[in-house]
C-alpha cells in the first residue's frame, strides 16, 4: 500500500516518488524516499512507502527495519503495524508478525489488510479456527472482498473443506476474473476432487497473466498427468515451455569436474520432501545404505515443517543442510562451496521444488530421479535416472535428460514398521470380491471412475472401498456417487472413507480389501507398495509413458507381473477372473506370502538397490568425463 503524507508535508519530491512507485519504477521510487528520508529522517509515510518496496523486492529484513522506526515514531499508524506484519511472515516470523497484525487491529478493528493477513499468519501456525474467524470478519467489512474469500478458500482446502473451499473461489474468480490468484487456488481444489480436467483452464489463465510464476506452471505440469487427453508430444512441449519462460540462466560456468579419482564421490541430494512423504518411503534405504568409502553424501532439505522422518534422514547422510528459506541462487552458491560432484534433484515439478537451483549449474553432473514421473525440461539436468519398465526404448526423444536405467526397477521400498499383519481375504467371509482404491482422489478423475464402474456392472456382487482424506468433504464424496451413479453403479455398493490419522490403522483398512484397482494414467507408487505389504494385489493398466507404467515395475519386481494388463479389455477380463473360483483361490494363496515374497524381491533390496544407483552415478560421471575429453 502507498502511504501519502498531509498537507503540511507534501512536497513534489514525495509526489513524484509515489507516482515512480505506483507506476512500478520501483528503484525511482526508492531513491527519491532515501533522499527525502536523509534530509527528514521522521517522514513515516517515506519510511513506510520504502518498506514497501523493500518487502516487495525480497527483502523483508530491510523493510522490518523500516517499519520498526516508523512505529516508533507512530504509535497509531496502523498500516505501518500491518504492513510489519507483512514482513515480518515473509522472514517466517509468524508469531512477531500476529502481534504486529493484533496491536493494527486494535487501531482499527476494521481493516481489511490486517484481517486477512493476519488469518494468513494464523493458518501458518496451525490456528484455523481463529483463522477462519478473521475470514469472516473481512467478509462482514466487505462481502466483495476478492481477498478473503480467495484467501479463506485456500484455508478451507487445506483443511479438507474442498466443497466449501470452491464455493469461496469460484466467487472470488467472479469478482475478480483477470486476477490469477484465484484461478490458481480453484484449480488446486478441482484437482483434489478429482476434476483435472476442470482445473486446466483455470491454470492456463492465471500462466497467461504477467504475475504467473514458475510454480503455476509446475503446477499445470504435474496436472497434466492426471488427465487422459494430451498427447506425450504435448506435455513434453510444455516441459519445455516451463524451462524456456521460467528457468533462470545459468549464473556463470559449471564446475569442472575433481581430476582425482581417489577422493570419494560427493553426492548430493536436493529435496523438500524430507519429512513424512512418499519420496522419504523410497529414499531412506538408498540413503542409508550408501559405500561411504567411495560416497560422501550431502543431503540438502528444503522442508517447511520437519518431523521425526526428518530426524531419522537426518541420521542416515554424513552430510545435512537445512536450506528451507534460502533463495535458489544462494542456494546453488551453498552447493558450490561444498564441492558436489554429482547433485540429485528428488522433486522434478512438484511442490517447493529447487529446480531454479538446479537451472544455475552449480555442479559438473546433474541428475533428477524419483520424485516426478516425468522429464524436467531443464538443459541443466544432464540425467534423469528410471528403469526399462517404467520408461522403455523409445521414450528417449520425450526428454531432455538422457536415460540413465536402474536394471531390476527404479524404486526400493522399506516396509513400514507399524503395519498389522495381513488378515485372510474378504471374500471367504463376505461371499463377494472387495475392490479398493487408497489413492490421491487428484488421480481419480471421472474417466478412471467410468473404467470401474465397467468392472462393477460385470460384476454385480463386487463392492468398491475407496479411501482418501479428501474423501472425507461431502460434495467431494457426492460427487464421486453422482459419477458412479451415472455410469450404472447405485451408492449402496460403494463405500467412501476419509482420514485415518494412524498410519497403522490407515493400513489395517487394506483388511477390507481383496485386490486394489490401480488409477490411470496415473498409477499408484506409495499406494501400490503398501497394499503389496498388506497381502493385496494391484490390478494396474499398462500405458504408453512414465506414469501409467509404474505399476508394471512395481508388479514385475514382485513376480506378479500377469496382474499388469497391456490394454483395457484385458484389464476387465483379469478383474472379472478374479471373481471366479480359480481367481480367488489366486487372491487366497497370495495373501498370506506376499508380504514375505515382497522382502525377499528387488523391491525391498535396499543395499542392492543403492549399489545399482552408485554404480549408475560412475556410469554419468564416465560419460561426462568421455564428452569432456572429446569435445577438448
């Protein structure tokens, strides 16, 4: 917000700052204020307008130094109060900034800057119900208010409340259709109920703006996997659109590779899912088993909120950084510094990615692996490490990395040490097959409920379990019965779960299940794995690219590859086999051996799965090295 001064005060020099800075010249702007400050150093609305500007450009400890000047001078300047508060949440300070935002309150219970920001500092701090409470005071003060509900809305879907959640969006988009924002935050909600579909022109909109970022366009990335409709020419275009608009440029040259082969190898791995998530389920035994004799492992995490997983990863690199908050350029200086030779980026375009950090080259070998199906788009990474199943011959010219193939599957999975143990399968109490989905509802999409319910009406007896937190919001679940319902399958043989906080008790609900249906395209990886554990099969669809073939890895690993089937026909007729005699005497014998033959497969090898990735990194440092020695 631009601050005037009064009468008394107005002088042309501040008119003309504050044209400069709302017309976007902001270095202008900030000059005149210095001077003017130089020669007045109690001009508060100067200090405030030049906090501002600060805040806006990164550099929020500028602007809380600022505004604490311009309090001091001003008791009763509430915009001086709320914008600190505004600078002091970007530096993570979110209780300092809730005092700052009460104490702008307190001036004027009224303000709308205050309200919704200081809500948004109380959802960083896990207080929703207070949250919630200033939402709806903005929108007493402003029913029209575009911020509130936009802002409320986002809140509502991060606690689960997604009917809401689009209630307040939508309106928000109404009120303000040119702003990006709330197309942004409706799109994330459409994903989470399943309508990519839906979603996609919102994001398109907001990426059309001059305020889109490279994190909306990550975010149309990953959507795109969730749908059945672009074609593997469309989506890597888009790939590279993402790294030609939002990539930085490289900031000075790569460093050269160590000439020595006798030190160890440093090895680092970039992530901001080093805490409870699915990339820390399929990272920790690789990270664990490590030859640090011939290895040093840095692990660089970029985790918002750490837990005890994050306390156990910790443990298993010699190496840790905790980078949260650091700015990719200076996080690419950090990795310089600490002489990486080959760095792994573990998010692909996912949520908090670093790839901006990986676009600046701070090492000689660059890799992505695991934590996105799909290329990256970037130059900068020279690799991207998967297997022969997942990404077979032919799906080199798709990305920009070369293919690096781990031989028995990319993935290796640690069973988690809470699960039950398996129980007999269902149908030899029931009577009737149990089909069962705990997938993320972003890849449950009407296409892929129209395929089950195919399965359904073949067979009349089967019942469907489907289990997601998401599931839990009744327009999100009555949206899935609508669908089911349309495609010829009554409510009364589906049944819709929520959350279960336990992860132990999460998994006991697989004692429900005889055989889950994997989604498409998307498959399941994390899901797949634990219904395996649990002694339940996946039934899984074969496609054409990375996401719709991790299922086949998964089940070949284990010696179930007959239950990944190549096309759709076949994928009904296995799922109506199922439900004969010879079938569930199948589901039967595998359900008490699973378990077992899942330990003793490649899947669960963790030392010799990190010795097929060590050796793949000496294979892309040979490479390197050759390219270097002909190029010179």
């Amino acid at each position: 917000m631009v601050v005037g001064v009064s009468d008394d005060d107005d002088d042309l020099r501040f008119k003309e700052a504050v044209r400069a800075q709302l017309a976007g010249d902001l270095p202008s702007a900030s000059r005149i204020y210095v001077e003017l400050l130089e020669r007045r150093s109690d001009l508060v609305p100067a200090l405030v307008n030049l906090a501002a500007i600060a805040t806006s450009l990164g550099r929020p400890a500028d602007a809380v130094e600022l505004l604490e000047r311009a309090v001091d001078l001003a008791p009763e300047h509430t915009n001086a109060r709320c914008q600190l508060g505004l600078a002091l949440a970007r530096l993570g300070e979110h209780a300092r900034a809730d005092v700052a935002y009460a104490e702008a309150l307190a001036l004027d219970a009224h303000h709308l800057g205050a309200l919704n920001n200081r809500a948004l500092t109380l959802v960083a701090m896990m207080r929703h119900d207070e949250a919630f409470a200033h939402y709806r005071r903005a929108l007493e003060v402003d029913p029209q208010c575009r911020e509130a509900h936009q802002n409320l809305g986002a809140m509502l879907s991060k606690v689960g409340r997604l009917g809401d959640a689009r209630a307040h969006l939508e309106t928000a988009v109404k009120l303000s259709p040119d702003a990006p924002g709330p197309q942004v935050n409706l799109s994330q909600v459409l994903v989470k109920m399943g309508r990519a579909p839906d979603a996609l022109p919102h994001l398109s909109r907001a990426l059309a703006t001059p305020l889109a970022t490279a994190a909306w366009h990550s975010n149309l990335l990953l959507n795109l996997h969730y749908t059945e409709g672009p074609t593997r020419e469309d989506v890597f275009r888009q790939h590279l659109a993402w790294a030609r608009l939002r990539a930085p440029a490289p900031s000075g040259a790569r460093p050269p590779i160590r000439a020595s082969d006798t030190s160890r190898l440093r090895v680092g791995y970039v992530s901001p899912d080093f805490f409870s998530h699915a990339v820390a389920f399929f990272i920790e035994s690789l990270l664990e088993h490590h030859d640090t004799s011939a290895f040093e492992v840095f692990a660089y995490a970029s985790v918002a909120r750490e837990d005890e997983t994050t306390a156990r990863l910790r443990t298993r690199v010699e190496h840790w950084r905790s980078v949260y908050g650091l700015s990719d350029a200076d996080l690419a200086d950090l990795i310089r510094a600490d002489g990486i030779d080959i760095l792994v980026d573990l998010a692909g375009h996912t949520a908090d990615h670093r790839l901006g950090t990986f676009a600046r080259t701070p090492a000689p070998i660059q890799i992505t692996y695991l934590g996105y199906p799909d290329t990256t788009g970037l130059e900068a990474l020279d690799f991207r490490i998967t297997d022969e199943r997942c990404d077979p011959a032919g799906s080199e010219p798709f990305h920009t990395e070369a293919l690096l193939h781990m031989p028995r599957g990319m993935h290796c999975y640690r069973g988690p040490s809470d699960a039950p143990e398996p129980s007999p399968s269902p149908h030899m109490r029931l009577g009737h097959l149990t089909f069962g989905s705990f997938n993320n509802t972003s890849k449950l999409t009407e296409r892929t409920i129209a395929r089950w319910a195919i399965v359904l009406r073949a067979i009349p007896s089967a019942r469907l379990l489907m289990k997601f937190p998401t599931l839990g919001d009744a327009t999100t679940a009555q949206g899935y019965f609508a669908w089911f319902d349309q495609y010829g399958v009554k409510a009364d043989r589906v049944t819709l779960r929520g959350r279960t906080f336990a992860h132990g008790a999460h998994l006991a609900d697989h004692r429900e299940v005889d055989v889950i249906l994997d989604p498409f395209p998307y498959h399941g990886t994390t899901t797949t794995c634990e219904a395996l554990w649990m002694g339940v099969p996946v039934l899984s669809l074969v496609g054409d690219r990375h996401v719709s073939r991790v299922g086949l890895s998964l089940l070949e690993q284990v010696g179930l590859k007959r239950f990944a089937a190549q096309n759709e026909a076949s994928w009904i007729e296995a799922a109506v086999w199922l439900d004969s005699d010879e079938g569930r005497d199948e589901l039967t014998a595998l359900r008490g051996g699973l378990r077992e033959r899942m330990r003793r497969s490649p899947l669960c090898d963790g030392p010799g799965k990190t010795r097929e990735l060590e050796a793949l990194y000496l294979e892309a440092l040979r490479r390197v090295r050759h390219a270097s020695s002909v190029s010179g």
